[in-house]
C-alpha cells in the first residue's frame, strides 16, 4: 500500500494548483517515475489536496 503525503491544499483547481502539480510532475521525471502514478489531487471539504507518494518524496526532500 502506497502512503501519501500532503504538500499543498487548494480551494480549487486553478492555474496555481496545476502549476504546483506540473512542478513536482517535473522533479517525478527527474527521477524516473510515472508522475501519473505518484501524484494526484484529492478533493476534501474545502477544496483540493495535492498529494505524493512516499518515495517520491523521499526523493524530493533528499531522504
């Protein structure tokens, strides 16, 4: 089972959302991942949550 971990909220999915997205699509890259597969938006209460798997944020945050 893949853990998730939070790295932004936003209230909707605006330019600001996706460019954050596309950002870390980019790092995923770097690193040969599928950024598909290791990130994604979750919607809660309040808006959206953008989210990455474990290992990429290893990888993000020099681990």
């Amino acid at each position: 089972m893949t853990t998730w971990i939070e790295m932004a909220r936003f209230a909707e999915l605006d330019d600001r959302a996706k460019k954050e997205a596309n950002r870390l699509a980019e790092y995923a890259l770097d690193v040969a991942l599928d950024p598909a597969l290791v990130i994604r938006f979750e919607e809660i209460e309040d808006g959206f949550r953008l989210v990455i798997d474990e290992d990429l944020y290893k990888f993000y945050q020099g681990i």
